[in-house]
C-alpha cells in the first residue's frame, strides 16, 4: 500500500509540474500586472491622502506655515508623481509666493528648493523654456548669497548644462542645437573649474561632469574633443572602481 501511495504522489508531483511550468508565464504576467495596477492604486491612494492634509490646513487659520508648506509639497509631489503637471505647477508657484519674503536680502532655501522643484516638473512636463527660467533664477539666488565655490552653486550649473542639452536635442537646425550644446559645455566646465577649486577634482561628480561633457562635445560633432573627455571620465571611473555605462 505504501508503493501504491508513494507512485501516486509523485504522479501528482509530476502533473502538477506540467501545470505550474505550463502556465508559469501566464502567471508571471500577471504578477506583474498586479504590480503595475497596485502601483497606480498607490499613487492614487497617496494623492488623496495628500489632497485632505492639504485642504485640512488650508481651511485651518491658525496652520502653522511650515506645516502648510511641507502639505503643498508633499501634493505637489504626489501630483507629479500621476504626471498632472498642471496642478503641481500651480501649487509649487503658490509655495514660490508664500516663501519669498520669508528672508529678504538674505539666502532663503525655502525659496530656492520651492523654485527648483517647480524647474524640475516644467523639465519632465517638456517646458523646456519655463524650466530654464526657474533654474536660472535659483543660480542667480545662489551665486549672489553663497560662496562661489558652495556645491549647491555646483548643482545649479549641472542643471543648467542639463537643461541647454535637452532643450538643444529638440532642434532640427544644427546651429540652435549647437549652440545649445555649446552653452552647455560652458557651464560643465564651470562646474570642473569649482570641483577643482573644491579638491573633488577626482571625485565621482568630476567624473560625472567628464562623461557629460563627452556627450555634449560629442553632438556637436568634435570627435577629438569628445574622446578626450571619454578617456578622463573612464580613467576616474577606474580610479574610483566605479562602473559606469557609456551615455
């Protein structure tokens, strides 16, 4: 009797894993179905949550305001993450009022990372022009109170080589990509010119800079140029023992 059993179980066992590796795609597409669907029910769920702490302290006069900022922030973001532009840019240009006078003549973060939030969402909603004008405005703000070779200052210049180089690959005119590419190039090596001012000119953000220079000399159509930075970036990559992908 035991044989018999024994035979039977591992007959189920076989069957069963006829069906299991049949069906295992069917099955893992669904997994990642209900990934995808839990994903968006969560962004969902936290938008809404974020609406009514928001609401709530809007409607309550005694709300604190760093309590009010940090509730449109955090529905701003929320927002951009359902990429409902619109709504999150309004909100953030509200935060850009509500903080500007918070330090007069003085360095005023709250201003700074309410302007380079709105920067980011015009960046990934394709406002390339609006993007352009708040990044600029945080670089004026920071190189007017902060030290020039602060790494903040180094920040704002990364995002202005970023957004000259996306804004120029949408030009079907060589010359405008151009000469978008090249104001990029500008402000890279700006960047290596403060890194180095900074001794991080053999840290990873210079390598960074060095690759995103290669791109940028690269599309202009500079081979020479482009492989010369290549080769910087790649000899601090290795320097460091980091891996990093070609652009």
């Amino acid at each position: 009797m035991r044989k018999i059993f024994i035979v039977k179980a591992l007959l189920i066992v076989f069957v069963f894993a006829i069906v299991i590796g049949g069906t295992f795609p069917v099955r893992q597409a669904a997994v990642e179905n209900e990934k995808l669907n839990h994903y968006d029910t969560q962004i969902e769920q936290n938008l809404e949550l974020a609406r009514v702490r928001y609401n709530r302290l809007l409607a309550n006069p005694g709300a604190n305001l760093d309590d009010l900022l940090n509730a449109r922030s955090e529905l701003a973001t929320a927002l951009w993450a359902k990429q409902e532009f619109q709504e999150a840019v309004q909100l953030y240009t509200m935060q850009m009022a509500a903080t500007w006078g918070l330090k007069p003549n003085a360095y005023n973060e709250k201003w700074v990372n309410a302007c380079r939030q709105l920067a980011d969402i015009h960046r990934d909603a394709n406002q390339m022009e609006a993007a352009l004008i708040c990044y600029k405005s945080v670089y004026d703000h920071d190189s007017k109170y902060l030290p020039a070779d602060d790494l903040r200052v180094v920040r704002d210049l990364n995002n202005l080589a970023m957004i000259y180089y996306m804004r120029g690959t949408g030009f079907e005119e060589k010359d405008k990509r151009h000469k978008d590419f090249a104001q990029a190039e500008t402000y890279l090596k700006q960047v290596l010119t403060l890194l180095e001012k900074a001794g991080l000119s053999k840290s990873s953000r210079a390598a960074t800079a060095y690759w995103n220079l290669y791109l940028v000399v690269r599309d202009q159509d500079r081979a020479l140029d482009a492989e010369s930075y290549r080769k910087l970036a790649e000899g601090l990559d290795k320097s460091m023992n980091r891996l990093c992908r070609e652009p």
